[in-house]
C-alpha cells in the first residue's frame, strides 16, 4: 500500500506542478515577490473579492516565490512537508492522498510546512520554533500548540516573547508597509472578521471550556478535539488531521467529496466525520486485540 500511494501521490503532485493552476502563488506571493524586490507596496494587490493581507513578517518569506520556477518549488515543498509529516507520525501512507493534503500542495502556500514546523517544534519542545509557526499560519499550527501548551503550561511565555520580538522588529524595519497593512486589513475588515470568528472564536471557547477537564489527554486527542472545535475556513487548512486512522479514512474523505462535487454540502463536517470514523476503527482494532 506505501509504494502504490506513493507512485500516486507522485504522479498528482507532478500534475499539478505541469499545470500550474492559477492559486494564491500567481494571483498574489508571485506579483508580491517582484513588487518587493522592486520597493514597491505589495498591499496595492489587495482587494475586496482578493484580500491580500499577510501581515509584513511574513514577506521576507514570499521572496522566494520570485524565483524562477517558484510555483513548482512550493509543490515540491509542500509535497515534501506531507513526505516528512507522514514518516513522522509513522503513519499509512495513503494520507499523502487525503484531498486536504493535495489541495495544499496546489495551491501552494504555507500550510503542510507550517504543520510541519509545528509538529517539529512539539517533538523537540521548542516554543521558538512553534512561536514561528504560529505566526506565519496559526490556523495550521494550532493542532500541535494545544497539546504543546498542556505538557509545557511555562512555553506560552517564551512563546508570547518571540511572538513580540518579531512584530516590534519587523514594526522597526518596515514601519511604512505596518502602515499599508493597516490600510488593506480595515478595508477588508468585514470579510476578515468573519474568517477570524469561524477560524477562532468557536475553537477558543471550546479550547477554554475544556482545558482543565481534558488536561491528561494525549497529544493526539488533544489534535482531534482541535480539529472538532475549528471550522475551516479554507478545506486545506485541514492538513493537521493527518495521521487519524488508515486508508478507510481518507476513502471516505474522497467519498464526501465525490457527493459535494453532486451538490450535496458535506464539506464542514468532513473533519467530525473523518475523526468519527477513525476512532471507531481503531476503537474496533483496540477491541478485536482484547479479545
């Protein structure tokens, strides 16, 4: 099964890269890259029905993606990340099939390395490294700061210092493009309220409600209670699943997929139901070796 999903995942990932479909990496980090390097205001690319607004910290990042060829290095990038997240968790291998994982890796941004860095940053304990991450994408790296948090209650000050660390510098360095930032974010203020309510609010309360009731859990109930508290607003965002259950789970994440593609809404609750499923073989599995 490893080698059959791998030569799949193989031959999708090399699609994508000799497609190029048009994603955030031409619409705004390739434009953003050149506009950059030349002193301009990569902000003036941000619209009301394209909101650019990736705040200043992250822009010495998308200067890579103005390189020649820069779409195929963030495939290959992401598509490495979802290698490496796999062969981490140890893992079945269909997940580098899970439909979150691909469209991460076509369109081409931040989310399957930041999971990546987030999960690096649990396992080696460094709240610098998880601080990074939640920076650049705190919607990816959210999945291994909750059970970071839980182990290492004192990492949230080290975290919070890099956190500032990084803002007052970057305000001290770039203090016009802080400025154009401001512009774009209150000018789409109405659409980025609403991603922030559905990507957070729903997450915290829940988090905070059940923080002290659910403190000895394992990381990776901790990861799955985060997953059940989030709603996604973009379905790539969902890459911190990676890792619930076999290939059965990621079969019927095509399945719910095959029935949205027929009209029939099932995309928000795809992570309940994946979560539900992988618990209840494995639950299954767990019974079965008892016995």
């Amino acid at each position: 099964m490893r080698y059959i999903s791998f030569v799949i995942f193989a031959i999708i990932v090399s699609a994508i890269a000799v497609a190029q479909p048009n994603t955030d990496v031409t619409k705004f980090f390739t434009p953003a890259a050149h506009i950059i390097a030349q002193g301009g205001d990569p902000y003036a690319l941000s619209s009301e029905a394209w909101p650019f607004v990736y705040p200043p910290y992250v822009l010495p990042l998308l200067i890579i993606y103005g390189l020649p060829g820069a779409y195929v290095l963030a495939v290959l990038a992401n598509a490495g990340a979802a290698l490496l997240i796999v062969r981490a968790q140890r893992v079945n291998w269909a997940w580098l099939l899970y439909p979150p994982v691909l469209s991460a890796i076509c369109y081409g941004t931040f989310d399957l390395p930041v999971v990546a860095l987030a999960m690096l940053a649990y396992r080696r304990r460094n709240p610098v490294l998880m601080a990074l991450a939640l920076l650049i994408k705190p919607q990816a790296a959210v999945f291994w700061l909750v059970p970071m948090v839980i182990e290492q209650p004192r990492a949230v000050w080290r975290m919070a210092a890099t956190g500032i660390a990084v803002i007052v510098m970057s305000l001290v360095l770039m203090p016009d493009t802080w400025g154009s930032w401001l512009a774009a974010a209150s000018a789409n203020a109405r659409l980025l309220s609403h991603y922030a309510v559905n990507s957070y609010s729903v997450f915290a309360v829940g988090a905070i409600g059940a923080w002290g009731a659910l403190s000895r859990l394992h990381e990776k109930q901790w990861r799955a209670l985060t997953a059940l508290l989030l709603p996604f607003v973009r379905y790539y965002s969902a890459v911190g699943l990676i890792g619930y259950g076999g290939a059965w789970v990621v079969a019927l994440a095509w399945v719910l997929i095959a029935l949205l593609m027929n009209g029939v809404r099932v995309l928000w609750i795809e992570p309940m139901v994946v979560l539900g499923v992988a618990f209840w073989i494995e639950r299954q599995s767990n019974t079965s070796s008892a016995t």
